[in-house]
C-alpha cells in the first residue's frame, strides 16, 4: 500500500487531474512538488519520469511545428525546454542542434546584408557563404553571392575572354596593333584625336589580354577608357585628357570607431584627394574622386577603423593601522603655590583680586591659601589596536584613456582672506580690515589613476600613479584669536609596467611610521640615577599605516587588426591610382589564369568565329605583317592549394586548413611533404578529406612528423581505386607557440595514376600570422 505524507496526497490528486487534462507541465511541477515532500517513494519518483517524458515530447513536436512555420525563436524555445526535461534524448539534441545552425544562418544573411548596404563587399561575401554552408536552402544568401559576384566582375577584364596572347610586332603602327588586337579579342576601338600612330615593336608570349593590353597603353603614354562593354577608347594619359575623362563618384563613409577627421587626413596623405569633407556631428567622410580611389579609401578605412581595446581593473586596496599605545610611571600634581585671596574664597584663581581697604587692614590667618601634590597615581596602561579598511572597486577604461578612482573622505579645510582698506589722510579716515572666511574640501583616502596602453600579443604597459592622503593632527596657526587647521600627510608613487591579460600585480611598501616619546619627571631629582626614573612618568606611542593595493587586468575587448588581404593594396603606379597591379605575380597569378583559361578550352574547343583564321594570320607572318597566337589547348594543370591561403590566430590557439587538389587526374595515391617553421607552430594532426570519400571510397593516411626539422610526410591511398576532379585531400591542424609569420611550403608532390606515372603538380604556398 502506497504511505504518502499529507502535504503530498493533494499535490498528487492535482497532478492526475492534469494528466487527465493534458497540461503535461502543470503535472510535471505538481509531481516534483510530491516528491520533494516524499523524496523516497519510488512510485512518485517513477510518475514524475513518466510525465516528464510526455512533457518533452509534447514540446518537441511543437518545436518541430514551429520549425516548420520557419518560427526560429519559438522553436528554439520549445526544443530547450523539451530538452531540459529529457536530457539524454538524441532526438531533442539534435533539434536544438539544427534550429541553432539555421539561427546562426539566418544571422549571418542578415550580417551579409547589411555589409553589403554599407559597400563591403568582401565581408559580406563571407556571412553569405557562411549562410550557404549553415542552410543551403537560403536562396536569400544565394542572391547576394551572385549580385556581388556580378558587381566585383562587371570591370575584371576589358576584353570578352581572358585567353592568353602571343603578340610578334616590329615596326608596326600602333593604331594597326590596336585594330589586330580588338579582331581578336571581338571589341571595338576608338581613338582620340590626339593619339599618334606611333612604331611599335612588341614581343610577348602567352600572356593575358588584358596585361598585353595594359603593356601597350604604358609604353606609349595612354589610357584606355571603357565607352561601354565591348568598346574602348584609347587616349593620351596626360593630366588635361585625364581630367576630360575621368569620370568622379561621390561616396559617403560612415565611421563607427575613428574619428572622421583623422580618417580625412589619413585619406588626403595616402591618396592625395584634395576634394573631402568632414561630417564631424556624423563621424562621415565625404570623398568626390575616381572610382578607383574610392575604393582604395574603402579599403584603408576598412583596414583603420577597428574599434578600440578595452580592460578591466580588478582592484583591491588594503589599508592597515597599527597603534600601540604604553604609559606607566608615577603620576602626581606638577604645582604648588601660595596666595591672598578676599574672605569666603577657597579656590585659586590667576585673575588678579580685588581688595577694599577694610579687607587690607583686617588680613588674618584665613585669608592665605595654599597647594600641594595631595596625591600620587601609578600608571601602568599599554593599548593595541589593529584597523583594516578594505575596498575592491572596477575600473574599466579604453586603450590610452586615463582613469582615476578616489576612495576616502573630503575634509573641510577654513580659509581667511583679510583684505586691508589704507586709511585717508584728507578724510582722517583711519585703516581698516575685513576678513573673509570660506570652507574648501581636501579628498584623503586614497586616489588611483591609470593609463594603459594594450598591444596587439594582449601585453598592457600601464601607467600608475598611487597618491595616500592621510589625516594628521591639528595644528594651532594662531593663538589669538585662535586659528588652527589639519596637518594632511602624503606619499606618492609614479611608475609604469608591464603586465598580461590576467596577470596580477601587488604594491606594497607605501609604509608610514610614527614614533611618540614623553617623559615626565621631578626637575633635579630627575637626574639621579634609579630615583630619578622612579618618580617619573613615560609614555610612547607607535603608529604604523600601510598601504597595499592588488590590481588584476582582464581584457574585454583586444585589438582586432583587419584581414591580412585588407593590410596590404594594390594602389596603382606614382602616377595613377588603380586596385591592381600593371602586371600579374608570375609565381601566383599566372598559373591560375592559364588554368582558367585551358578549362574554358577544355569545354569548347570550337574556335571563335570572330578570331582570324590560320590561313591570313599565316600570309600575313609571311609579308613581314604582325601576327596574334594563342596557345593550343592544353590539359588543365594539377594545382595543390591551401584554403585559406593565409589564416591568422592567436599563441595557444590551434588553427586547421585545408589541402586541396584542383584538376588531380584519375589518380590511386598522392604523396607530399609539408614544411613549416618549428618555432612558431607545432604540427598536431592530420585527417582525410573529402576527395575519395565523395566517391564512396575510404582512403589510407599515413602521417610521418619530424618536429625538429618542422617537416610533416602525408601519404594517401585510395585503397586500389582511383580518383579525378577537385577537392579536399586533407586538413592539417597547427597549434600555434610564438608570435611570428609562419609559411606552409608543399615539396616533393606528386600523384600516380594507375599505371604508375607520376603527374607534375603546381604547388601553392600558405601562411599562418600568429599574434
């Protein structure tokens, strides 16, 4: 038979009632209540899992009913409470899991979107990617991928294809070089009046069309000017055509940390544009220039306005007063005197008396008064006391910002001015004062100000300056009338140091001693030895306050220093402005173009038909005349890359990236050794990718570390089985040990086919900034 205790039955008869209704909560609190009052009955405890069960069900399917109607919050919040009753469900784990990626996602397209509106494209490309990777189902996301996509690509190239050129001109007129290549490249060209038909002599192999183009314009002094899609003008680069034809765009730059005004001289030194403005009460700069300046100042803004550091001060003061206090010794009267006084005193007084001739002449034995030590007291008194005043006040101050905290009391302090009105000669009007008093607060206590300075490795050099006002005795300025004030005692300590993120410092020392001596004793007696010091009195008091003050810093916001791809511009030549260089990195940007390119080949192998056919370009070699080439199609080069290129992180932090192959033949095992420096990085592991996986094959890894030389062999195998196309071979994770810039270099790659010949492979190098 169940034995339940009276507060308990009432609370189960209202859980049955709720169960009976279907309010799974209300039964879930009722029973909890039950089992608190009767924590030992097993069947209520068996009840109350029971209903908890049904509860987080019951929300669970609300959850998934929210989810449904793409209502995030209130999905979040019944999944939470689902499983908070029903912890070790997977099910429920896996819903919260789901509905907090697709908030994630849902914040990062709303990030996206408002970079976008602001003009920074590159980081909103990010959240949009990062949206994509989270929900792929939002077509919002996608969106935006494409209409910056399209925006970054509406001025990549000048010409309709990025196909490589071979260019053979000698002695040729430069405006029959230019017609050749607008044949080629399927454009039309205009000349300005003033462009002279020059002789050329170009050679050039295999080289873009745009830096062919590029070349010609800059060894013959001129610019080309985009008229519309396919046609461009060709003109003199001289200041006045540059004037004529540049166009200018207005752009508007919104702050959020540095001042408008710094940022506008920041923009005048670096780009030279003479036409800003300062929006002061916005925090905006106002820029009328060309397009490419714009948006160089987009990115040096970008790259310059970061908010500012922040710490915190843990700060704890501790004051302690020691006094001690001894007096022993004999204790008597220090007068004696003898005096004539009118009848009926009995005291003395050092008021001068009065006397009537009668009381002169009846003088007698009762009109002389005298006094003498009567008593005699024994000290033995000796006093200790301990007082501590404790404090831990917060400061929390920006970077290079001065803060001060003051914990104490204000003393008044009274101040006299007299001022003296000379006296008249004429008017006989005699000299006069007149004296103002007023009342002025002095702080005591003490008064802490700090100044940081926080770096970018989270060091902080503080300034510090500590100041202890202590209250001192009063002191008589003036007896009469009488005029006194508070003696006030000070110490001061100015330093500055060093500390970390966490680090605590203690100061100490700030000690101030008083010692007090008083003797009194019988004159000449005093000097007698033993008799001397028995019929005496001594006092000495000892007064001891310290200081100690603990501060532990804790860094709220740190540097947050932009991209790397933001800290370095193209900014164009001395004299011209543009966001790219005149010509591509051999080492870097050649090989992805060429790549590029043999794939668009790749996939069309018909010829364009506005491209010169063989048979003229072959006639016109044999005249003497210019000819144009470009490159037969080729396989696509085996590229191995690191995504990303460049990472950054901070010591203690472990960093993963990704090995990728593009274009890896049909391929059974890659092998390849990895290079990093030792000093700043330390290898952690290695993990297949996805490349064979997608093909439903599990490949072998075998990982070889030599840590001294910082050098890591990879080895993977398909199993027998070979793979083509791109993807991810593996990710490599490093644990960063020291600050430095450490790069990743790919040595001795390669990759076997089935029949054992080996493919050369191009080889792409990463980094890692460890700050």
């Amino acid at each position: 038979m169940l034995f339940l205790t009276s507060c308990s039955v009432p609370q189960v008869d209202l859980a049955e009632q709720m169960v009976a209704d279907g309010n799974w909560d209300g039964a879930v609190a009722a029973y909890r209540e039950a089992v608190r009052h009767d924590p030992f009955n097993q069947e209520l405890q068996d009840k109350l899992e029971e209903v908890k069960g049904r509860a987080a069900e019951m929300h669970y399917r609300e959850g998934r009913t929210w989810l449904q109607e793409h209502q995030l919050p209130e999905a979040l919040q019944a999944f939470q409470m689902a499983l908070g009753l029903s912890p070790e469900t997977p099910e429920y784990q896996a819903a919260l899991t789901d509905v907090l990626r697709l908030k994630e996602a849902r914040q990062a397209l709303q990030d996206g979107k408002k970079l976008q509106s602001l003009g920074q494209l590159d980081q909103a490309m990010v959240h949009y990617e990062r949206a994509i990777q989270l929900d792929p189902s939002l077509t919002q996301a996608l969106e935006g991928i494409t209409a910056i996509s399209q925006r970054q690509n509406e001025h990549k190239t000048v010409s309709g294809s990025a196909e490589p050129v071979t260019l053979r001109f000698q002695n040729t007129r430069l405006k029959q070089v230019f017609e050749i290549l607008a044949r080629t490249a399927n454009i039309d060209i205009l000349f300005d009046k003033d462009v002279r038909d020059d002789l050329v002599t170009i050679f050039t192999r295999d080289t873009p069309f745009d830096e062919a183009l590029t070349l010609i314009l800059n060894t013959n002094e001129l610019f080309a000017k985009r008229v519309s899609n396919d046609t461009l003008l060709i003109i003199p680069d001289t200041k006045q055509k540059r004037e004529q034809y540049q166009d200018l765009k207005i752009r508007t730059f919104y702050l959020s940390n540095a001042k408008a005004k710094d940022m506008a001289n920041l923009l005048r030194t670096i780009l030279e544009t003479k036409r800003v403005y300062v929006n002061e009460p916005l925090n905006t700069v106002v820029i009328r220039d060309e397009p490419a300046k714009l948006v160089l100042a987009e990115n040096i803004i970008q790259a310059n306005d970061r908010g500012d550091a922040e710490v915190l001060f843990d700060v704890e003061v501790l004051e302690v007063n020691r006094t001690k206090t001894k007096r022993i010794g004999l204790n008597f009267a220090k007068q004696a005197g003898a005096g004539i006084f009118p009848p009926g005193t009995n005291a003395f007084s050092s008021i001068l008396q009065t006397f009537t001739y009668r009381q002169l002449t009846n003088l007698g034995p009762d009109s002389y008064l005298f006094t003498f030590p009567g008593s005699i007291l024994l000290d033995f008194f000796k006093q200790e006391s301990d007082a501590k005043t404790l404090a831990a006040p917060k400061i929390r101050v920006l970077n290079n910002e001065k803060a001060s905290i003051n914990i104490g009391d204000k003393q008044p302090i009274l101040l006299s001015t007299t001022n003296v009105l000379p006296g008249q000669g004429t008017t006989g009007a005699t000299p006069t004062t007149s004296t103002v008093t007023s009342i002025e607060f002095k702080d005591t206590g003490i008064k802490l100000t700090v100044e940081p300075t926080i770096h970018l490795n989270n060091q902080i050099s503080l300034r510090m300056q500590v100041e202890v006002t202590r209250l001192g005795d009063r002191v008589v300025l003036q007896s009469n009338p009488e005029i006194s004030q508070f003696r006030f005692g000070t110490r001061t300590a100015d330093t500055a140091l060093s500390l970390r993120d966490g680090e605590t410092v203690v100061l100490a020392g700030l000690l101030q001693e008083e010692d007090r001596k008083t003797r009194e004793a019988v004159p000449g007696i005093d000097d007698v030895p033993v008799l001397g010091n028995l019929l005496s009195n001594s006092e000495t008091n000892k007064i001891t306050t310290e200081v100690i003050l603990v501060i532990t810093a804790h860094i709220v916001n740190s540097l947050a220093p932009s991209d790397i791809a933001k800290q370095t511009l193209w900014s164009g030549t001395a004299k011209n402005f543009d966001t790219k260089p005149l010509f591509s990195e051999p080492n870097v940007a050649l090989p992805v173009l060429l790549s590029e390119n043999e794939q668009a080949l790749s996939q069309d192998q018909t010829p364009s038909p506005h491209a010169p056919a063989s048979g003229p370009t072959q006639q016109a070699s044999q005249a003497g005349m210019p000819q144009t080439s470009a490159p037969p199609a080729q396989t696509p080069p085996t590229r191995l890359t690191f995504i990303p290129p460049a990472v950054s992180t901070k010591v203690g932090k472990t960093v993963r990236i990704d090995l990728t192959g593009h274009n890896v033949p049909a391929t059974e095992q890659t092998h390849m050794t990895i290079t990093y420096d030792p000093g700043i990085l330390e290898f952690q592991e290695a993990v297949e990718g996805t490349f064979w996986k997608e093909h439903d094959i599990t490949p072998t890894l075998t990982v070889s570390d030599v840590p001294n030389k910082g050098q890591v062999v990879i080895q993977l195998s398909g199993s027998g089985q070979s793979v083509a196309g791109s993807g991810q071979l593996a990710t490599l994770a490093f644990k960063a040990k020291a600050q430095g810039n450490a790069s990743l270099h790919i040595q001795h790659s390669s990759f076997i086919d089935s029949t054992g010949k080996q493919v050369p492979v191009i080889s792409q190098h990463g980094r890692i900034w460890v700050q």
